[in-house]
C-alpha cells in the first residue's frame, strides 16, 4: 500500500516536499518501512501538482487500509491498490462549497503530443485501462502507480486539471489540457471530505464537563507511558506513538471512525501527526488539542503538572 502523504514515527524521516520522487509507504508486520521509488521520468508536472504532504505542527497522513468503494481501478499484477488519501488545515475546517474528495488517476503526455493522446483516448473508449495505459505511455512519475494521484480536494490542483477532475462523471475518462501537456484523467471514487482541526484547551474542558461527552466522544493520549505517570487527563485511551507498531493496524476496529476523536500529547505535535492519520483512515471528525497537556495545565487547571 502506498501514499503521497504519510506518517511514519520519529525514527524514519521523510523526503522534502519538493521532491520528484515518490514515497512508498508499506505495512508489513506492523511496521512501517518508508521507500523512495525513482521515477522513470522526471516531469516538472510530479513537482507542482503532486506535492508530498509534510509531517509537521503547522500542516498534512501515515496509512493502513481504507475501503474503496465504487472503483473500477484495475488489479494489475504487482501494482497496489491505494487506500486512501486526506489532507486538511490544522488550525480550522476547511471552507468552501465543495466538501467532497475524489480519488483520480491520470496520464500525461507532452504538448505536442496530441494524436498520441487520441490514440490513448480511444483505446481507454474501448476498454483499455487507464492505468495500464499510463504505466506505458504516461511521462509523469505517477505512472508507477498506473497513473494514481490518491485523494484530493478543491484547491490542491492546477485549475485546469481540477475543473476538469471534479467534473467528470465517475468512472469516466476525459482529458484536459495544462501548462504540462495533456492529460487523460479518471474519477475512480468519491467521498465526503473529513474535518480535522484544532480545539482549544479551554473549549476542551468545557466540554469535558458534560456527562455526555465521554460516551459520544472517543479521547487518545499519544504520549509515552513515563509521561502520563507525570500528567494525565481522566478518560484518555493511551496509545503511545512509539509504540504505534502494536496498534496502528487495529485502530479502525477498536474505535468508531463515526464518533468525535480528540487527540491529546504534550505540545500538540504528535497528536497533530496521529490526528491526521486518523483522518486519512476514515475518521469524520478528528480534534487535536491545541498545546497539548502543556496548554491545559497553564490556561485551564494549574494543578496539573508540567514537565
């Protein structure tokens, strides 16, 4: 399995953002490996439109899987299906009309290559797979995953490409033109767009108040085992990041993607981290608590203890 965007705990480090390369993100016994594959040919298309998602306290996901739904996407012989892709504004929801994501793969070839993208177009009218058709002809990076972009939103794409993407019928092949060169793309699937933002420790606790609360909401502390003997909130399941390995694959069973899901560690970096891996996994609304333990103890209940 693989992804654009991606959380790996603290001992793999991720390839800057502007990278051409793509990051292969793979799950095996519970561990998180993190490969770089070196595209066959490098467009300037792989550095401006498909942007690989940082881990950081300011912006966007690590992935186990997430069922398709309504996908004609090809099993192609040793070529992954990708699960799922979400990013999101930490500091707020997103706005806008538009709240839903698609899931798009595409080819791309040059400008001037017009009547090999026609011959594409009707072979692809015919019942060729896109995705077969990219891995041969397409000359964007993304042709080693049969033209797969992962899951976007409105605002993440060049506006010709977008207007064309969030457009076209699902399952549907089309084309567009860009500053790249021509593009046939497909919608293989379609979802509502999950909220991930930010809450503050004082509206935290105000919520904390209300009897309700914990069993409509689900509470993680993120934080490691000798930091909750020093600090800790009534009502948190702790599942320390180190330790993600042993629960990251059994998440999805063991909590409601459905229900309210505030994440909690000590500044609110790694609960940022956890919070947008949530979100890529299915979960509806992820709150990560501003500041963390530290910002609840200083702004709302002093006897908590800081470290």
């Amino acid at each position: 399995m693989w992804s654009r965007a991606c959380f790996i705990p603290n001992s793999i480090k991720l390839s800057s953002p502007t990278s051409s390369y793509f990051c292969s993100l793979k799950n095996t016994s519970n561990r998180l490996s993190l490969s770089q594959l070196k595209p066959t040919h490098t467009s300037s298309f792989s550095k401006h439109f498909i942007t690989l998602a940082s881990i950081s306290s300011s912006s966007s996901h690590f992935i186990t899987p997430i069922s398709l739904k309504d996908t004609t996407l090809s099993k192609r012989k040793g070529m992954a299906t990708p699960k799922g892709r979400a990013s999101c504004s930490s500091g707020s929801s997103e706005g806008g009309g538009e709240s839903r994501e698609i899931l798009v793969q595409h080819l791309l070839v040059k400008e001037d290559d017009l009547q090999l993208l026609q011959m594409l177009q009707t072979s692809a009218a015919r019942g060729l797979d896109l995705s077969d058709l990219a891995v041969e002809y397409s000359i964007c990076p993304s042709k080693d995953q049969g033209g797969m972009l992962g899951w976007v939103r409105k605002g993440q794409m060049v506006p010709e490409f977008e207007e064309a993407a969030f457009s076209a019928p699902l399952n549907k092949v089309v084309r567009c033109k860009t500053k790249f060169g021509w593009h046939l793309l497909q919608v293989v699937s379609e979802r509502e767009a999950a909220l991930l933002q930010d809450v503050q420790p004082e509206e935290f606790h105000i919520k904390m108040q209300d009897p309700s609360f914990h069993e409509e909401a689900q509470l993680l502390d993120v934080r490691e085992p000798e930091e909750i003997t020093q600090a800790s909130l009534p009502g948190f399941e702790v599942l320390p990041l180190r330790q993600f390995g042993s629960w990251g694959s059994e998440v999805t069973t063991k909590f409601n993607p459905e229900k309210d899901t505030y994440v909690l560690c000590h500044h609110g970096v790694r609960s940022l981290q956890v919070a947008k891996w949530l979100q890529a996994q299915g979960f509806k609304r992820v709150f990560n608590i501003a500041g963390g333990i530290h910002a609840y103890s200083e702004k709302v209940d002093p006897s908590i203890p800081t470290y």
